[in-house]
C-alpha cells in the first residue's frame, strides 16, 4: 500500500465510509477504489483516469485534491501520454466490414449510375409523349373550330388591339423564387467500440457543445491534440456550453453517462452504447462545416 494509498483509506474510514458506500458516492467501480488504496494503478483503464479516480476519491472523503496530486505526484503516473484517444483514432472502420459486403460496396456505385440512365430516359420520353399529344390535340381542335384558325391568321396588330386590357386591370406577379433548401444538421456514428464511440457533424456551420448533468459527474473535454477545454465534476443542475466551432476533432470523456446529457447545436446526442453497460464512455466528435 501506498503512502497516498494509506491516507485516502484513513480519511475514508474517519468518515465511516465503506467501499460499498464510496462507489455509491463516485459511481467508481469498487475493484479501482481498491486498486487506489493498494497503489495498484495497473488495474486502471488508462493512465487518465488514475487522476480522476484519486480527485472523486479526495472529493469524496473530503480531502484537497490538488494538494493530494501534488504532494504524492511522484506516486501517481504521468498522463502526458494518455492513450485512450490514441487508442480511439487507431479504430479502422474496414475492420469490421465483410468481404460480401466489400464487394456490394464495388457494385453499388455502378447499379446507381444504371438506374440513374434509366431514369433520365424515363423522364424524356414522358415529356416527348406529352408533347406529341398536345401537338395532336390541338390540330384535332383547329379542325373542329376554323374560326380558332381564322383567329389565329389575323394580322398581329389587330390581334394585339382585340386581346389588349387597360392597363389598371392589368397586374405585375410577382417574381417567385425558389428557396434554396438550408441542409440539415446530421450528426452520425462513424465507428464504435466497447466504450469508445465516434461520431460525425456535418451540414453545419457552428459547433456548440452543451453539458447538462443531472447528477454527480466528471467530465473532460478536450482536442484532438490533448489540449483541455473542460474538466470537472458537474455536479446536478450544472450547464456548461462550449464553442468548439474551430475544432476539427474533440474527445470528450463522461464518467457518468447516466447523468450526463450532450447537446450538439441545441440538438441531444443519443449514446450509441448504452450507459447500463458501460457507464463511462469515451466519445470523439468529427466535424465538418459547410463547404468543406
């Protein structure tokens, strides 16, 4: 057992706590509570979260976890290295493609340029039909009426005074102009993983990440590069809104998904993976803005 080990264990009995109770409290999983008394840091899921872990411990039994982290810094990993994300974007989607579904996804492509020709031809030879039909139905007309055709030979200028209004009945439409149609935000999972999830944003020009708990949660936000935007433990009622809209790529770690709600441009994430069955998640965003 570790000297920082020792201490949380003391505070933690001074407090009357069992493991039982603490796991309540952090929402842990008691083997890394006792992983974190032993100094038993191997057990951990990353490196990461060894700090994590001891600050909702240290919180917990009401100890200064930034004194705690600095004074046995010697003790606890370094985190320079995290490899939870290095991990993430190491995830190849052709993994997990078949090979019959390999050889559809070459087929495809030239199945949709067929139906494609077919349609186009399918659509001319409407419009030619239409049109032939209309040509036969007003000769058939012009038979049936010579003094349509009488009309219809009568000098243009004296068939322009008959057919002219006065120009106060007349009125200008106005010109309609389609919209155009404004894409819709879509937000999709790309690749997943045990825990690990990613998702694409795209037909969009923002990226505001919203963080809503409804109970006790640690949360990190951070780049593709490791530089942190966000880290604490929300507690219930806590909002904090994010303008990630110059990133490209964020991880977001959540160490509570049962009481942690995301919402990207106003617009709730769902879990691709349960919180029942992994209550920590790690998830990366990939956006796209317009025009990409």
């Amino acid at each position: 057992m570790t000297e920082l080990g020792s201490r949380l264990k003391e505070a933690r009995l001074q407090k009357g706590m069992s493991l039982d109770e603490l796991q309540t409290v952090t929402k842990i999983q008691k083997r890394y509570l006792i992983g974190i008394e032993e100094g038993n840091y191997r057990i951990m899921p990353g490196k990461f979260y060894v700090r994590a872990f001891i600050k909702q411990y240290a919180e917990a039994v009401g100890l200064n976890h930034e004194e705690l982290l600095d004074e046995y810094k010697s003790e606890i990993p370094a985190t320079t290295n995290e490899d939870i994300p290095e991990k993430l974007s190491r995830v190849q989607t052709s993994k997990n493609i078949s090979p019959s579904t390999s050889k559809l996804l070459d087929v495809l492509p030239k199945v949709l340029i067929i139906v494609f020709i077919i349609g186009v031809l399918a659509v001319i030879y409407y419009f030619v039909e239409n049109s032939a039909s209309d040509s036969d139905k007003q000769l058939n007309e012009d038979n049936n009426n010579p003094g349509a055709i009488v009309e219809n030979n009568m000098p243009k200028d004296e068939k322009q005074n008959e057919d002219a209004a006065p120009e106060e009945d007349k009125e200008d439409a106005p010109d309609e102009k389609a919209e155009e149609e404004k894409p819709v935000q879509e937000i999709s999972v790309q690749e997943s993983s045990g825990k690990n999830t990613v998702y694409e944003l795209k037909n969009t020009d923002t990226f505001i990440l919203t963080l809503s708990a409804e109970g006790k949660s640690w949360v990190r936000v951070a780049s593709a590069t490791n530089e942190t935007f966000y880290e604490e433990t929300m507690e219930e009622g806590v909002e904090k809104e994010l303008d990630l809209t110059d990133q490209k790529e964020v991880q977001v770690i959540i160490g509570n998904t049962t009481a942690t709600e995301i919402k990207i441009n106003d617009k709730k994430l769902e879990y691709e993976v349960s919180p029942s069955e992994y209550v920590n998640q790690n998830i990366t965003i990939r956006f796209t803005s317009l025009g990409e």
